[in-house]
C-alpha cells in the first residue's frame, strides 16, 4: 500500500484493513500450530503399535478448538446477526 493510498483512506477503511491483516495473521498462526501439530503426531505414531497410536486433538488441543457453551450462539442470536448484517449491508 502506497503513502497516497494510506492517507486518502477513510477512517472506517482503515479500520477493516487492519481487522483483516489481524485476522490473516492469526489464521496463518494457527495454521502453522496445526502444521507442526500433524508432524508431531505422524512422527509419534511411527514409533507406537497400531492399537496405541495417538490422535491430534489428544496430543494437543487448542483454545480455539475447545468447545466452550459460552462462545457458542444459538440459531436465533445468528439469525438476528445475519438479518442485522442483511440490513446494514442494504442501507450501503
């Protein structure tokens, strides 16, 4: 991005490009944790019998894998978000 891109950007544009560089770095993070979590089972499970072998999730389970209620919505609060983004996007 060029300085004349940088300063002709609004407030709001700004925003959402840095939102989305955060966003792309922390799914490259994770990709790389789950990378080197695979590796890590493969290089394991050559050494274990068949029946003993272990899986992933148990060698290593991360915080955003975790199944936790509170994170969770429920069908009407995404509904609610969905009809809320369908609105604003509309209004645009």
């Amino acid at each position: 991005m060029s300085y004349d891109e940088l300063y002709n950007m609004t407030p709001r544009a700004f925003w959402n490009a840095v939102d989305g560089f955060w966003l792309h770095y922390e799914n490259e993070t994770r990709k790389d944790w789950e990378i080197a979590r695979w590796q890590t089972t493969l290089l394991l499970n050559i050494h274990l019998p068949k029946g003993k072998q272990i899986k992933m999730k148990k060698l290593a389970t991360f915080p955003w894998e975790k199944n936790d209620p509170k994170n969770q919505k429920s069908y009407k609060e995404t509904e609610e978000a969905y009809k809320k983004f369908l609105k604003m996007k509309k209004t645009k």
